[in-house]
C-alpha cells in the first residue's frame, strides 16, 4: 500500500469514529434533560409527550390505576386531565401566562435519580396584577440502557 491510501484509509477511519461518538451522543439523554422534559410536557398539556419519557413498567402502573388498556386511551384520558389543569392556569394567570422550569438539584445512584425542579409560574391579569409563583417538583427517574426514564414505580431511598 502506498502513503498515499494509508492516509486515506486512517481519515476515513477518523471521520467514522467521529461520526459514531456523534450517533452515540444523540442517542443518550440524561436524567437533567429528561426531567425537564417532562415538566415541560406536564405543563404545555403535552400528554403524548409526558408518556413517552416514562419506563414500560411506569406506563404500565399508569394504565392499570386509571384503568386504561392502550397507551392511546391512556394519553386521551391524561390529554383531559391535563386541558383541566391548563384551563386552572388561565384562571389563575390570566391567558398569556409563562413558566420557567430550572434545576436545583439530583440525588443520583447508577441508575436511579431523583431530579429536583423549581417551576416557576407568572402571568397577569387585569384585576389582580402581575403574578408570580414558585414551587418544586421532584422528578424520579430510572435509566434504562443509554436513556432516562420518568418512573414512579421504584423504591428511592434518598
């Protein structure tokens, strides 16, 4: 083999490792992300979305308490609940309300956590003002394979 094919061969063996480290980076989601996805769904009334960052067995412990047999009637029946809390939102910030959901903090083993969020609500209506309100949410996660999954079906000692 000449210089000039071993070359060729070492930076198409570069650029294929580059581009594999780039799948295997898009194919992960850390449990940060995952929590904040999560409560961003919940309160954009994105029930589709809500469900497919949980595991199988916490979809599964959904749909046996709400008695639902699909994952489809399970995300109508959470698309209802969730149209009921938006519709608690308008009444209590006005129309135009907004959020902004930040990390606090993660109590993490390998592959269990618990994310903490502070979600914070403002809106304005015209006969109380402006209105701002903070809370916390604690999301628990469970990672399976390269993903972290919403889960409430564990035991976390925290």
């Amino acid at each position: 083999m000449d210089k000039l094919s071993s070359k060729k061969i070492i930076s198409i063996g570069a650029i294929a490792l580059v581009l594999i480290l780039i799948i295997n980076s898009c194919n992960s989601r850390g449990y940060k992300d995952t929590a904040i996805a999560f409560t961003k769904a919940w309160l954009d009334g994105n029930a589709k979305k809500m469900v497919s960052l949980m595991s199988d067995d916490y979809v599964d412990e959904f749909m046996e308490k709400s008695n639902e047999s699909t994952k489809k009637t399970l995300i109508n029946t959470l698309k209802k609940d969730l149209e009921g809390l938006q519709e608690n939102f308008v009444s209590s910030y006005g129309k135009k309300w907004k959020y902004e959901v930040q990390y606090i903090d993660a109590i993490k083993d390998d592959d269990v956590c618990i994310v903490t969020l502070e979600v914070t609500i403002k809106g304005k209506k015209w006969f109380s003002g402006n209105k701002k309100e903070s809370f916390s949410i604690d999301v628990e996660l469970i990672k399976k394979g390269k993903k972290w999954y919403v889960d409430g079906t564990q035991n976390i000692n925290a």
